[in-house]
C-alpha cells in the first residue's frame, strides 16, 4: 500500500469516526434536552393544577359555612391578592347560567364557547383540567372546572402560566447554551479521540507491516541458501548440499509449524489435553539436556529448586520447549558468566526463572521481543528466527499464566514465567 493511499485511508476514517463521535454526543444532548424539557413542564403544570385545586376546593368547603354573596367577595379577594391580571374566576349554576364572574373585557376567554363545554364536563367528573392559548395573550392559561357547593355550581378559574412559561423559556436558554459550548467541546473531544485511536491502528498497520517484513526476510534467506545449494548439487551427486537442502527445508518447515502453533494457541481453536506436570522435574530436565551447550561455552549452569514439587495441569511437550527457548536464548546471548534456573512457589503460582549475564536487552525493546519474528538487530547475526519469545508468550498465556522480562542492557536478563498451579 502507498503512503498516499494509506494516509489517505487514516484521513477519511478519522474524519468518519470524528463525526460519528459528534453525531452521537450530540444527538445524546439533544435527546437529553427533550427528555428534561417535558420532565420540567409536566412538573411545572402539575404545581399549577395543585394550586387550582386547592384554590377551587377552599371555594367547595366555604358553602357549607357562607351563602352565595359571602362566596362571591370571598373568591373576588382571593383573586384580588393573586392579582387581576394573572388569574380569571367565573361561577355557574349546574344549568350553566354566570353567577359571578371577572371582567370579560379584561378576559375574553370567559366567553369562549368551550369554557361551558368544560363546565358542563365538570359536572360530570368533578373537576378537569384544560389548557387554553387565547390569541389576545402570549401566555397559555391553565384553567380548573370544578363542580362544588353539593353540585349545584361550578367554579372555573383561570390563571396564566407567565411564570412557567417564562422559567422554561430561561431554562431552554441556558440549556441551549450549555448544548453549544458542550457541542463545541465534543467535536473537540471526538476528534482528539479519533486521533488517539488513528494512532492505534497505525501501530498495528506498522506492526503488521514489521511482521510481514520479517516473515519476508525470514523466509526468504533461506530460500535463497536452498535455492543456491540446490545450483551447486544439480547434475552432480553431492550428498553433502542434498544433505543441506533437507536441513534448510526442516528449519523452514519448523518456523511454519511454530507460526501454526502460536496462532492456534493465540486463538484458542486447539484444545491440548492437558495432564498434571511437574514443573520442578521438567525445568530440571531441561537444566541437563542444555548443560552440555552451557559448558561447551563455559557459562556455569544453575539449577535450584525451593519446593521438591509444583504440580501443574499442562501439555508436557509444548511446557519443556517453552523452558527450552529460555534456556536457549540465555546460553546463546551470554558469552561468559552464568546462567541461574530457578524453581518456587508463590501464592497460587508455580514461577520460573532464567537469569542470565548476557547482553542484555535495553528497556524500549523489552517489550518487542515478544512480538513475532522481533529480533534485536545486534542479535541477528545468531541463530534464531524471532519466534521463541513468541512462542513461549501464547503457550503461557494459554495456560492462564504470564512470561515477564526484567533486563540490563550488558549485565544480563532475567525472564520469569508464572503458571497457575
Ligand atoms: P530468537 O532467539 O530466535 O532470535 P526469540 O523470540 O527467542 O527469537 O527472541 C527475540 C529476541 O529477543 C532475540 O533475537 C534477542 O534479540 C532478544 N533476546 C531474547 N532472549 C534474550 C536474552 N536472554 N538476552 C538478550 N536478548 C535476548
């Protein structure tokens, strides 16, 4: 893939998923701005309805105490103090006819015709509510109808929702305030999200490139040491370059088998039955199948052990290549010194570790030799395929355990696995 097209790629994704990352943060506002909308206004009307109630109920109660007249300056004083100009009363008799009633010039509403409509439905279900827009006012008004004084009159009062109205409208200003500084904000936010998550997948497009690289470079050297031993066998018996030719082809044939096996073991899809293992009796075995490696490079090979045991549920074989790849690297980038094996339990854990005075490995790669077919450019000179961390890595993380390193670039390294016993 071109720079270009791949850059081209990341731009238009990160612009997509800026915009998704906006499109949903603010639709989230907008819903969240409706929702609270309605919550506040059917709050705020069912304070004004408590109000009307209690206002046209305190009217039902005096009947029992004062006649009509009393009634009447007792509501006109009530609405007096609420103030004329935000409440209207009006009272009938059950057959509809005004006993009192505020100025209609005033309240033109009085005289809608379904104000007796909504009068006569009071008789019938006591007391409704209705909401009314007059075009006279640029308020809505809330009114109450409710039959009283034993059914024999109906009390209607109006009042406006001027408070409300105003409180909402101030509440959907600062709202929609806060939704534009927050929308600002969030497209900001999406898009520095968005660059974070570019970032990731350019390092995983680079790490898969890295891979491929390796896997390129490291097939291909041996291909072309195949392809030349083969020039030099042709048309003459050389059993030597023949004998060659099969060993290059094991090795590659091996690199593939391990890729197989780390990619299995990564997803999963095999299920290797496993049996109790001894670790202490493995990782010993192992100790003496590499001692003579050890000595042929005069490195002192160290084995101990704090328990005599630590059972294990694992595949043998893919446990000892795994000890085995430790021990390998340990003896193969230690040129003098000594290797330390150790065996011990800690909490739950059965841990291993591999100490060594080799190289070493610096600090920002430590990390990266796990990776597939990583190898530390000074170490490339040596025999290896970059596999054998990786393997070990998959083959731990399969049995529920962990692979870490601790190292010192020219004082050695130490690699610890811990398995769940
Ligand atoms: P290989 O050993 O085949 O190169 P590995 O996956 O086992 O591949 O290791 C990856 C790289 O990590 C090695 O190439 C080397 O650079 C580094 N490495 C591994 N073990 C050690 C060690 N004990 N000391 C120093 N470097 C190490």
């Amino acid at each position: 893939m071109s720079l270009k097209t791949k850059n081209n790629i990341l731009r238009s994704f990160s612009f997509r998923l800026t915009l998704w990352y906006a499109v949903f943060f603010v639709s989230s506002l907008v819903i969240i701005f409706f929702i609270s909308d309605k919550i506040l206004m059917a709050d705020l009307l069912h304070v004004v309805d408590r109000g009307l109630l209690a206002q046209a109920t305190k009217i039902d109660d005096e009947f029992g105490y004062f006649n009509l007249d009393q009634i009447k300056t007792g509501i006109r004083e009530s609405i007096e103090q609420e103030g004329k100009n935000r409440i209207f009363y009006r009272l009938l008799t059950s057959d509809l006819k005004v006993v009192a009633t505020s100025d209609p010039l005033k309240w033109p509403c009085l005289n809608f015709p379904q104000m007796s409509q909504w009068a006569d439905q009071s008789l019938e279900n006591k007391v409704v509510f209705h909401t009314l827009s007059p075009p006279d006012r640029n308020y809505k008004i809330r009114i109450i109808s409710r039959a009283i004084g034993k059914d024999k009159f109906i009390i209607q009062i109006g009042k406006t929702m001027k408070d409300e109205e105003d409180l909402v409208g101030l509440y959907r200003r600062v709202f929609g305030q806060a939704v534009g500084v927050l929308m600002i904000l969030g497209i900001v936010l999406a898009w520095l999200e968005a660059q974070k998550a570019m970032v990731r997948i350019d390092g995983l497009m680079r790490n898969l490139r890295d891979v491929t690289n390796n896997i390129a470079h490291d097939l291909r050297t041996p291909l072309t040491r195949i392809r030349g031993l083969a020039e030099t066998a042709e048309g003459k018996q050389d059993p030597e370059s023949l004998g060659m030719i099969v060993e290059e082809c094991d090795r590659l044939s091996a690199t593939i088998k391990t890729m197989l096996e780390i990619a299995e073991a990564d997803a999963g899809l095999k299920d290797v039955p496993k049996v109790s293992v001894d670790v202490v009796a493995l990782v010993k075995r192992g100790c003496e199948l590499f001692e003579p490696l050890a000595q042929d490079k005069n490195i002192s090979l160290k084995f101990n052990a704090t328990q005599e045991s630590l059972m294990i549920k694992a595949e043998p074989m893919r446990l000892q290549r795994v000890v085995a790849n430790l021990l390998d690297n340990a003896i193969k980038f230690t040129s003098s010194g000594s290797i330390d094996v150790q065996t011990k339990k800690e909490g739950a854990h059965a841990v291993i570790t591999v100490t060594d005075t080799g190289i070493g490995i610096e600090s920002g790669q430590q990390e990266r030799i796990f990776e597939k077919f990583y190898r530390i450019e000074s170490s490339r000179s040596l025999p290896g395929n970059g596999l054998g961390l990786s393997y070990v890595q998959s083959m731990v993380a399969s049995l529920g355990g962990s692979v870490s390193v601790q190292s010192t670039l020219g004082q050695g390294s130490t690699f610890t696995i811990k398995l769940p016993l």
